[in-house]
C-alpha cells in the first residue's frame, strides 16, 4: 500500500472518532511513519513477535500546568508497516488505525488504561456519548 493510501486510511479512521474528542485536541500532530525505530523498541522493552502500532509522544492534557504554551505540537506517531502486516482487509486496517488512534488519543487527555481499554469497548460495541448525537 502506498503511503497516500495509508493517509486516506488513516483519515478515515479519524472520521470515526467521537466529535466531542476531535472538538477539544490542539496543537496536536498525527504522523505516519514507517515502522517504529529499533531503538524505540528497546526503549519500551517490545521484543518480537510483539510490535508497536502507535505512540503519543508530548504532555497529557491533566498535567499541563497554566503556564504551558509556546511549544511544538504534541504528537500521535503511527507505524503505517505493523498495521499492514496485521490488517486481513482493508476495513480491519481501518479498524485497527481507529483503535490505535483511540488509544493514544487518550493518552493525550491523560486517560488511565483502564479509562481509554473502557471507551474502547464502548467505540467498538457502538455506543456514543448522547452529547455526540446532539452535535
């Protein structure tokens, strides 16, 4: 898949994430990128066959303190050969850079796990927040 097919995914993708997350994120970057460099993976402690489909990389939203402006985007990395490689079709491509979008976006608002594992749940059994449907 070319990297401008990839895009197109992954602007699909984002179509699907909830209104009210996309309303509330500045200044924030999503990048694609190859693959996850090796010494990422190092970094994180990911040994094959373990891979790395996406990461945020700046300050969550809880712990910005009233002073912070003035910097560079915040950035949401995803890695375009992962979710190739684990992709059976074209919709589950989708669906996995929806999921990895979800995941760090989450980061992003300083979600716990276990907050971002459960609005996964609900993004998934497709279940919106109601203030969603009102926009």
């Amino acid at each position: 898949m070319t990297r401008e097919e990839f895009e197109r995914q992954v602007t699909g993708a984002l179509a699907t994430i909830p209104r009210r997350f996309k309303k509330a994120m500045r200044n924030l970057a999503i990048v694609i990128e190859d693959e996850p460099p090796r010494d990422l993976l190092r970094e994180l402690d990911i040994h094959p066959p373990d891979t790395l489909f996406g990461l945020y990389q700046g300050t969550p939203l809880t712990e910005r303190r009233w002073d912070y402006g003035n910097v560079l985007p915040d950035r949401i990395l995803l890695f375009k050969g992962p979710h190739e490689r684990e992709a059976t079709d074209d919709d589950d491509l989708v669906a996995s850079i929806a999921e990895t979008l979800i995941h760090e976006i989450g980061h992003y608002f300083g979600l716990s796990e276990d907050e971002i594992e459960e609005i996964e749940e609900r993004y998934w059994r497709g279940q919106e927040d109601a203030e969603d449907d009102d926009e």
